[in-house]
C-alpha cells in the first residue's frame, strides 16, 4: 500500500541527493579543521598566482616609465613593498577564505544532520510498516 507521508519523504531525500546533497555529503566527508584548511591552501595558491599575474600586468603596463627609473629608485624599498602588499593580500584572501568556508561547512553538515534523520524517519516508517504486515499476515493464517 502506499504510504502518501513516505512518499514525499523519498522525494524529499531524492531531491537532495541529486541537488545540494552532493556537495553536503563531499564536504561532510572531512573534518573541520582539514576541509578548511585544504580550502585555505588553495586559496592562497590562487592568491599567489593572482598576485603574479597582477604584478607582471602591472609592471607591462607600466614598463617604460619602470626602465626609466630603475637605476634611480630603491630596489630593495620596491622588493619591501612588492612583498608587504603580497602578505596583505594573502593575509586578507585567507581570513575571508576561512570565514566562507566556516559557514560552508556548518551549512553542509546541518543539511546532513537533517538529511541523516529524514533517513532514520523512513526507516522506522519501512520498520512499522513491515511490523504492520507480519501482524495481519499472522492473523489471516488459520
């Protein structure tokens, strides 16, 4: 017979492992403390390159007027300042980093929470169910 409350619940389920699920259950497979670092590592690799390319944008850009002045300007105040902006920037990107992925993960792991006890929910209801049917087929037997 069919069960109109288990069928939405299948549904539901359904709908989230093929959704928001997927990502849910990748992101639960890791402790905290690994995927959020994972993630930060990632982003201050992408950081790097981000600022290499900017940099090396930067100084195309600006090339001639950079020969002009070369031999004139303080290399080592320019290789200072090259790398202060660098960490600032790493620094920043890593803090945001590690803030969206906080709230990534607490959201990944309630929708999995929810998710585990929707499962624990259509169990029982197969459970009862199966109980339900054993107690009427004991009863029609003679």
């Amino acid at each position: 017979m069919l069960n109109e409350s288990r069928i939405k619940l299948m549904t539901r389920l359904a709908a989230f492992e093929t959704g928001e699920g997927k990502k849910s259950m990748a992101i639960g497979t890791y402790f905290r403390g690994d995927y959020i670092a994972k993630e930060i590592i990632k982003s201050v690799i992408y950081g790097t390159i981000t600022y290499v390319v900017l940099l090396g944008v930067y100084l195309a850009y600006d090339l001639e007027k950079f020969m002009e002045n070369i031999y004139e300007m303080d290399l080592w105040a320019f290789g200072k300042d090259i790398l202060y902006r660098y960490v600032l920037l790493i620094i920043i990107y890593a803090a945001v980093t590690y803030v969206v992925y906080v709230v990534r993960y607490r959201r990944a792991r309630r929708n999995l929470r929810v998710y585990y006890n929707n499962l624990r929910r259509l169990g029982s209801m197969y459970r009862k169910e199966m109980a339900g049917a054993q107690q009427t087929a004991e009863r029609v037997r003679p």
